[in-house]
C-alpha cells in the first residue's frame, strides 16, 4: 500500500499555475520536524484539479497542516544525467 500521512508546515506561498490542456496544479513544500531531534526535512507536495483548488482558497505559507496521500517519483535528463523527484500526490489536506 502506497499511503502517506504527514503533519507540518507551509514552505511557499500557495499558487495554482495551469500546465498542459489548462490542467490546475499546485506545488509546495512541508517542513516536517524529526521526531526527537531539532532537525526538519523539507518534502514536496502536488496536488490537481479540484484538490488544488481547495489547498489555494484555504491555506497560505507557515499555515499548519496534515495531508495524506500517496508517494511518486518522477524523473527527468538534464544534458547526460538523469535527475529525480520523490513527492507526495495530495488526495486530502486539513488544518493541523
């Protein structure tokens, strides 16, 4: 099962931009503390559509928050090298 729960903070603004055939998507980070330590990762977030819009009209940057999830890596090749991303596709965010 590719499920994911994280709590934290909002790292950027909030902002939809449109891409391909004028689908909606959101991209930010979380800031997730480490558990007993003074440490912090900083992990990616995407969401679409609908999903998207509900993050945009109601949270903005340091905003608590926990979402769940699923996790996703993509890749891509600059020049000869290939270049990864893991992230987290949001199905659901709330208030933490």
């Amino acid at each position: 099962m590719n499920s994911v729960c994280l709590s934290g903070t909002l790292g950027k603004e909030v902002q939809i931009v449109e891409i391909q055939d004028g689908v909606r998507v959101l991209n930010n980070t979380i800031k997730v503390i480490r558990p007993r330590s003074d440490k912090f990762d900083w992990i990616n977030v995407v969401c679409y559509e609908e999903t998207a819009e509900y993050f945009a009209e109601n949270f903005k940057q340091n905003d608590y928050v926990v979402i769940q999830g699923t996790l996703k890596t993509r890749s891509w090749i600059v020049g000869e090298e290939r270049r990864y991303l893991t992230e987290v596709l949001v199905w659901q965010i709330e208030k933490g």
